[in-house]
C-alpha cells in the first residue's frame, strides 16, 4: 500500500473508532440523565449533516468527544425543559432551517487541513447535499407543524437544535470557538 492510501485507511479507521466512541459516550450520559432520546436525535442531525456539510472539527480526539457529547448533552436537557413549550410554534418549526441556509450558502462545504476537500466536483456534489439536507428538514418540520404531530415535534426541535449548532461549526467564529477549545485540550494533553 502507498503511503497516501495508508493515510486514507487510518484516517477512516480513525473516524470510524471517534464516532463509535461519540455515540458510545453520548449514550451512556443520556442514559445516566434519561434523555436518551433527545440526546440521540440531536446527534444524529449534527453527524448527517456534518458529513455533508463539513466544518470546524478539535484536533485531538479527546476534544471532539468532550465538545461534542457535551453540547449534544445540553441540547438535550435544553430539549427536555423547553421542547414541550416551543417545539410546536411555527417560528421554532421554521426560522431554524431558513438560519441554516445562510451559513451553508456562505460556507458549505466548509473543510478542514485534516480532510481537505481537493475536487470542485466534490465540492459541488457536498454543497448541494447541505442544501437539500436543510430543505428536506424544513419540509418535514412544515409537514409535522402542519399535521400537529406534536409528539414528533419534540423531537424535531432537538434536531433543530443540532441544525443550528452544525451551522455555527461551518462559520469563522465557529472555527474560532473550537480552535481555542482545541489550545485547551492540546495544553491539558501535553501537561
């Protein structure tokens, strides 16, 4: 094997062992605070959406885990306490996904040094698949609002949640925020 091809077989192994062991994590925290459920559609939105739309990523591994089981962890008790009085408002339903356009628009695909995006066919392909992403979620929100599934609302206004948070990753300041996240992390590691 070549060394650009064992440096895409780690990286993918890589990937593949930080998401497990991000679900895993998220899991079991949720589980300890029953909110399983919340927890684990946020993370499900942020993870499709991430893959499409790329963003700020820490660059050690225990910094993503910390960061990201955390702020799916918030997003879910924030879910658990509010959801049940926002999540069937028509302003909840839609004004995230119309937010979300306009740093996809500005940004998306957004890559990282450690997995540039190196076509324009890719780029194009990647930045289209955000866009369909969001349009695709604003379509269900509508449909559900429209039917007052507000069971199912609750959910979706945890996803929303994760929408906004994978669209902040994609702007200046979001890689300004887990930059300085990743310092601290890289600091504690290397003390």
């Amino acid at each position: 094997m070549s060394k650009d091809q064992t440096d895409i077989v780690r990286y993918g192994l890589q990937s593949f062992y930080g998401a497990f062991t991000a679900l895993l994590s998220v899991l079991i925290l949720s589980a300890a605070i029953g909110i399983v459920r919340e927890a684990m559609t946020v993370f499900f939105v942020v993870a499709v959406y991430r893959k499409l739309s790329g963003g700020a990523h820490c660059s050690t591994l225990p910094g993503c885990l910390t960061v990201g089981t955390l702020i799916i962890i918030l997003f879910a008790v924030i879910i658990k306490n509010a959801g049940p009085t926002v999540s069937g408002t028509f302003l909840w339903v839609t004004v995230p996904s119309v937010i979300a356009f306009i740093p996809a628009y500005f940004y998306a695909p957004a890559d990282v040094p450690q997995k540039p995006i190196s076509s324009s066919a890719q780029r194009t392909m990647l930045r289209r698949l955000s866009f369909l992403f969001i349009v695709l979620w604003f379509i269900m929100g509508a449909y559900l609002w429209a039917g007052q599934k507000m069971d199912l609302l609750y959910f979706y206004a945890a996803g929303n949640l994760g929408l906004l948070w994978q669209s902040f990753l994609l702007t200046p300041p979001g890689y300004r925020l887990i930059e300085q996240l990743s310092l601290l992390f890289r600091r504690r590691q290397n003390s």
